[in-house]
C-alpha cells in the first residue's frame, strides 16, 4: 500500500509557453514544477520557449490515473488545451 501521497497528490498541468505551444506534464507541487520549467531545470521542451504560464492543472489524483490523464491529454489538439482555459476539456 502506498503513501497518500502516492495514492492522491498528483496533478496533471498544462504550461502555455511563448511560442504558443503547451507543455503537459505530471507533478506533487504545480507551482515547484512551474519554477523549474522557469529556471531552465525542468523538461528540456520548456527550455528557450519562455514566457512560461500556467495554464491548467488537475483537481489531486493517484499517480496510475495522472499519468493515464497525461497520456490522453498529449494526444489533444492544441484547440482542445487552449478550452482548458474557458473550463471546458
């Protein structure tokens, strides 16, 4: 059995970079995470692609279902991550 951590303090965001592209990615701490993508020490896509936004981010959930959301939202048209923001999607 896994810590409650483990089992709900994950989250799937969603970065809006500069170039108009996103960046979905899974984490415990959005706003950590954020601040890597931001610092150049997070995922090598974000790096260059400044200014970073927040754009979205999951209600807490389990690491099998982040990671299953995640999943399914990279294979998203970028008009469907752009709804995220009008609370459809």
């Amino acid at each position: 059995m896994g810590t409650a951590l483990e089992e709900t303090g994950w989250r799937v965001y969603v970065i809006r970079c500069g170039d108009d592209t996103f960046y979905t990615g899974i984490t415990t701490d959005v706003e950590r995470r954020l601040r890597q993508h931001r610092e150049g020490t997070g995922a090598k896509y974000t790096r260059g692609r400044c200014p970073l936004q927040l754009w979205w981010a999951s209600s807490p959930m389990n690491h099998r279902q982040a990671l299953l959301l995640e999943r399914r939202m990279k294979q998203w048209s970028h008009a469907e991550k752009e709804a995220l923001q009008n609370g459809s999607g």
